[in-house]
C-alpha cells in the first residue's frame, strides 16, 4: 500500500461513515447511494487493476481514462438536471411574482399623490 | 377563430374620460366592440414613463403599467397616473412583465390587449390602425411593424440585426414576418388566452412567434413607426445583446 492509498482510503472511509450515519438517522436513500460510491471508491483505490480490467473490457487502454470519462459524463447530466431544476424553480419563482403583482395592483382612480414605495 | 369581439355592449363611450386632465389633447375615440386595455412593462423608465402615459391617456382605454421590479419611482409615476400599476416585488424580465399585464387584462375582462413599451418609441395615435384588423375579426392578432411605415428612422445598424433576427423567425417557425421584436401588437381576448409567455426575458419576442404559430392564430402586420431618438436608443437591444437572447431563446426551447 502506498501513501496515496493510505490517504486516499482514510478520507474515503470517513466519507462513507458519516454517509451511513446519515441514511441512519434520516433513512434517505441518497445517502445509502453516496456510501456505497465512497465504498466502492476505496475498492477502486486499493485495486486500479480491477479498473484496467474493466476499461479493456471497453477497449479503453487505461483504468484511470475509464474513470475520467464515467465522472465526466456524470458530472455533465448532473450538471443539466441542475439547470433545469434551476429554470424549473426561475418559472415558478416568476409565477409567483406574477400572482402577488396581480394581487396587489393599484387600481386607477383619482390621480393619487406618489406614495411611499410599498405603500 | 376565437373570441374577438366578446362583451359588445361595453364600448368605448363607456369610459370615464374625466379623469385625463391635458389640455391639449386629441382625444381619440375609436368605435371598438368591447373593453380594451394596453399593457406597458416598464424597468427603470420612471420619466419616459410619464411621456408614454400622457400619450396613452389621449385614448379612452384602461391602462395596466406593470413595473418590474424597478429601482427609479416608475411605479409612483405610474400611480400617480391613475392608471393600473402592479408591480413585480423581483426584478423578472420584460417578458415575464408583459405576461403579467395580459394575464392581469384577462381576469379584468378584457376583450383587445395592446403592448406597448414604455420607452416613448410607440405612438398612441397609431393604435386605431393596430386595433381595427382585430377588432374587426380579420385576425386574431396585429403585430407592428415599422418597415411598412416609410416613418420609422431606423439606425442602419439596428436594422441589420432586426433582419437577422427576420432570418432567424423565418428558420425557426416558418412564419414569414415584417418586422421582428417591434413591442407594438394588438392581441384578441382568444389570442391572450391561447398565449403564455414563458421566456422570462427579451426572448419572449421569438417565443411568441412560436405560440402563434402552434395556437394557429391568424395575424397581420400592420405599419406602426418607430421614434429612435438617443433617449429610445440608450436602453434598446444592442447586436451584442441578440446573441445573448438567441441563447436564451434555444435554451428556453430545448428545456420546456
């Protein structure tokens, strides 16, 4: 085991735990999926064959390629549903200004003085 | 064909006019079938604003002022007008503002809606010509357009950009228009009702194209003129600006 093992396996650890004890103490099912990837991190760490292998089995040449590519690809769709969770909540957000707009429009009579802003 | 001309009996002549104290106005008054309200979305306008609505009072119709989220007293201004003023708590787009106003005319009852932009390039005197394709049924909605006039003073440089943005109408809905992102249009009760804009911001000129289009109404153009002044010019799209509405435009598009 070298020192980048050791590091890298120590904080790794110490992220799944704090994950388990999430998914203990709120039973969400993210943080069960977010400590069985800390898991499975360690594995990779400890055994980069196990990656080779895998990437082969691709026809990518390097175990390392395969996992730029995996996390690439995940960061970008998660990157997306981000985006249109965050156009989801602009929409709904302009919805609901639109609505208090509506509600407290100033109705037309005689020409009122300019008020206080709010009022 | 959709409800154009709904609530007859509401005419013009029902409008308290009382209420418009400028000495020197023409008042005009046309013979529309029903309750008409212009919308004007303003941002930061506060004394152009008060131009536009001393304009606007020359005609007999009710006018909503939808301030959006400004930080100048264009709100004042517009209540200090008598007119309708809602205002958007949130700074969310022209777009966005415009959509509140029709669907603020709607609920009021109105039968035409007019946009009309707060900055002193559109001119109230015009709006019969806007309003009588509509309101005598021969579409659904009247869309200005400035090159028809032979009176706008269009910038060359302005009209480049207006022509691409023609080019890109043309490619993208198919529909063949005049004139592109002129804020002057005349829309049915039917038209406002089938329309939501949901392009927050200046995309909102393309999107409702595209809505339209899909709702199969019918429209014409009509020829409207344009002021460009220095004043107008200083806060209008700029040809850096279009290809930033043409990203919100595509991006709206592929995640609705």
């Amino acid at each position: 085991m070298n020192a980048f093992q050791i590091a890298f396996t120590a904080i790794f650890a110490l992220q799944a735990l704090v994950a388990v004890r999430r998914f203990l103490g709120t039973h969400h099912l993210a943080s069960l999926v977010f400590a069985l990837a800390w898991l499975l991190a360690i594995v990779l760490v400890n055994a980069p064959e196990l990656t080779t292998d895998a990437a082969r089995l691709l026809g990518i040449g390097r175990g390392v390629d395969l996992v730029t590519y995996a996390l690439l690809s995940l960061f970008l769709w998660a990157h997306y549903q981000h985006y249109l969770r965050y156009k989801r909540l602009e929409n709904q957000l302009t919805v609901l200004v639109r609505e208090l707009a509506i509600l407290n429009a100033a109705r037309p009579g005689p020409a009122a003085a300019p008020g206080p802003r709010g009022a | 064909m959709r409800s154009v001309g709904r609530g007859v009996a509401a005419g013009a002549a029902e409008v308290d006019v009382s209420r418009y104290t400028f000495p020197s106005a023409t008042l005009y008054m046309p013979a529309v079938p029903g309750r008409v309200f212009i919308v004007v979305p303003a941002y930061n306008e506060g004394q152009r604003l008060l131009r536009v609505l001393d304009d606007l009072a020359r005609t007999p119709h009710a006018v909503v002022v939808v301030d959006d989220g400004s930080r100048d007293d264009t709100f004042e201004v517009a209540r200090g007008r008598g007119v309708y003023a809602l205002r958007h708590t949130i700074n969310r787009g022209q777009g966005a503002a415009l959509q509140t106003g029709i669907s603020f005319a709607l609920r009021e009852g109105a039968d035409f809606i007019v946009t009309f932009d707060a900055d002193g390039q559109h001119l109230a005197s015009e709006l019969d010509q806007l309003l009588a394709p509509v309101a005598a049924g021969q579409c659904d909605v009247a869309l200005g357009n400035r090159f028809l006039s032979g009176t706008s003073n269009v910038p060359p440089m302005r009209k480049v950009v207006l022509h691409l943005a023609r080019l890109f109408t043309f490619l993208t809905t198919g529909i063949r228009v005049g004139d592109c992102h002129n804020g002057y249009r005349v829309l049915s009760r039917g038209a406002a009702s089938a329309i939501y804009l949901k392009q927050d911001r200046m995309a909102h000129a393309s999107e409702i194209y595209d809505q339209i289009l899909r709702a199969k109404l019918r429209f014409l153009e009509v020829p409207v003129t344009i002021r460009y002044s220095d004043e107008t010019l200083a806060k209008g799209q700029r040809l850096s600006n279009s290809l930033s509405v043409l990203f919100q435009y595509l991006f709206g598009k592929i995640t609705q």
